[in-house]
C-alpha cells in the first residue's frame, strides 16, 4: 500500500468516524423532546462539521499506523418518532353570572364662557308712511270769492284721535244781481280708543247764506237785501261707543244724535235719533242680530207737527257655509202719525238669503 492509498483509508476513516458521530448527534437533536427545534439543529450540524475538519487537518499523517477495515454494508437506523393525533377538545369556561349594578351620579361640568361674535341676520322694519296733521287750502277767484279751508288733526296715537275741519267760501256778488252767496262751516271730532270699546262725539255748525235774485229785476227792482236773503243755520252734536274687538261673542254699536235746523224765515226742525246694531253668536252657525232706533222730530212752519219713530229688527242668523246664510225675523214699527185710518204698530215678517 503506498502513500497515497493510505490517505485515501485514512480518509473514508475520518468520513465513517464523523458519520458515526453524527449518526449520534442526530439521536440528540431529532429525537430530542425539547432542547433544540428544526432551525437549530442545521446550524449546529454545519458547525459540527466545520470543526471536526478541522481537527483533522491538525492531526499528523505520521501518527496514523495500523489497519483500517471498510465496510461499504454499514445501514444506519433511525427511530420512529411518536406523534399524537388526537384533537384537543376546545373547553369553554362558564364564567358565573354576576349581577350589575349601577349607581347613578350626577355631574357638574363648569365651562368656561364661549366668546362668539354672531351677526345677527335681521329683517328691516318697513317705515310707517309720513303723516300730515294738518292741511290748509288757499283760494281767490272773480266776482271776489275768497276761499280757505283748513284740516288740523293729531297724527298716529293708540289712545285717541281728534281733530278740527273749517271752510269759507264766499262771492259778494255773480253774473246776476244779487247772486252773491257765503258758506261757512265748522266741525269737531275726536275718538277715544279703551282697551275693550271705542268712544266717540263730534259737534258740527254750518251757515249758509243765499239771496233769491230769481225774479225779474226791470219790473221789480229790489234794493232792500234782506227782503231777498235766506240764511239755512244747522246745529248738529252726536257722541257713541262699540265694541273694539269685533271678534267677541257680543258685538254692539250704538249712537245718539241732535241736530237743530233753522232760516232766516223762522222755520224750524229738530231731532233726536237714537241707533243701535247688534249681534251675539250663539254658536260657530247661529247668530242672534237686534236691530233698533228711535226717532223724536218736531217742525214748524206754518204749522207744527211732532213725530215718533220707533223700529226693531229681531232675527235669527244661521251660517250654512261661507257661500249661504239665511235669516229670518221680524221688523216692528211704531209711529204716531196723525193721518186717518193711520195704523200706530206695525209688524211684518223678515226673510233674508244671502
């Protein structure tokens, strides 16, 4: 056997002494239960290898004597691992039922102020139209005819309202002699609003003066004025109250009046009238409607004569819808009228459709 054949036993030497060595190592890493895994064992393998190279590259061919035998037979045995097939069975616990209990607590947050600076969209009130109180018209015209009229009235209140109206209008003379003429006027009013009704008066005077001219002037020249002249003098003064709200269950508008009527010929008339209207809803469909009024006259001329009125109107109102409404009632009169065979009452039935 030369020099080189022996290395060549004394490799396959190393090679079935590292493959016995790791035939016992892999009995460690393979079949161990819990030292090394998979990943571990490679790298421990590889550095096993490197280092028992190594240890026989460092051993001197000249300590090597004796015989090595070969056997190409050599089978190596592994074990069979054990392996557990059995499922684990999944145990859910039961946790114990634990009532809940609850506990209420009022809390108090204290927060700071929030400084904001919203612009406020807002809508701009219409402006009331501008009132006049008062108004004074001026005139002059031929046959020297002054004029003026005047209004003066207080503007926009919620409590009240009042005013006075005055007019002259005259010619001293026309186209026809002794046609000249005057009128003359003035008048007082006012209204006082409460919260439930509303009052009112006014008082009123009027003058008026005429010539009659409408004779004939050749043959009867007239020079003496008051001959011709008529002069119409009306007093009048009357006061009132209603209801303001006109929604209300009862309604009510009642008034008196005076007026006194007189001529430069001495002939007279006077009155006394009394009104009233009004109603009250019984319900949403019927309503109950009186209307009344009273009159007391007397006129002299050649004669006098005194008259009485006295009118009532009872009905009753039913609504059928906003398209239909019938009433029916009554309308009595009395008058004292002097004529023969003149009946005082009289009563005659009402029907309205409307």
């Amino acid at each position: 056997m030369n020099k080189d054949n022996f290395k060549f036993l004394i490799l396959n030497f190393k090679l079935k002494s590292m493959i016995n060595f790791l035939g016992g190592l892999s009995n460690v890493v393979f079949y161990s239960n819990s030292t090394f895994n998979i990943q571990h064992s490679k790298f421990f393998l590889t550095l096993v290898l490197i280092s028992y190279g190594t240890l026989t590259q460092a051993q001197d061919d000249s300590n090597l004597n004796g015989t090595l035998t070969i056997d190409k037979k050599a089978k190596i045995e592994l074990g069979t691992a054990n392996r557990n097939f059995e499922k684990i069975n999944n145990v859910q616990t039961v946790q114990p039922h634990k009532p809940l209990e609850y506990k209420a607590q009022d809390v108090e947050l204290v927060l700071p102020k929030l400084d904001t600076k919203v612009k406020v969209v807002t809508t701009k009130v219409p402006e009331l139209t501008k009132l006049y109180g008062d108004y004074v018209k001026v005139g002059f015209g031929n046959y020297t005819s002054p004029y003026l009229e005047a209004f003066v009235n207080n503007k926009r209140n919620e409590k009240f309202t009042h005013g006075v109206h005055f007019k002259h209008f005259s010619s001293k003379n026309g186209p026809v002699t002794n046609s000249g003429a005057s009128e003359n006027l003035l008048e007082v009013y006012g209204k006082r609003f409460t919260k439930k009704s509303i009052l009112r008066a006014n008082a009123g005077y009027q003058r008026n003066r005429y010539n009659f001219y409408g004779y004939n002037h050749v043959l009867q020249p007239s020079d003496d004025i008051d001959t011709i002249k008529q002069v119409f003098n009306n007093f009048s003064i009357s006061a009132g109250i209603e209801n303001r709200n006109k929604g209300d269950k009862f309604n009510y508008n009642t008034d008196i009046n005076y007026y006194n009527f007189s001529t430069y010929t001495k002939a007279k008339e006077s009155e006394v009238l009394w009104n009233l209207k009004s109603d009250y809803w019984l319900d949403e469909s019927k309503q109950i409607l009186l209307d009344a009024g009273l009159s007391v006259s007397k006129r002299t001329d050649s004669s006098t004569i005194n008259r009485t009125l006295f009118t009532a109107k009872p009905a009753l109102q039913y609504k059928f819808n906003d398209a239909f409404t019938l009433i029916g009632g009554l309308n009595f009169a009395y008058a004292n009228d002097t004529i023969k065979n003149y009946k005082q009452v009289h009563v005659y039935p009402r029907v309205n459709a409307e």
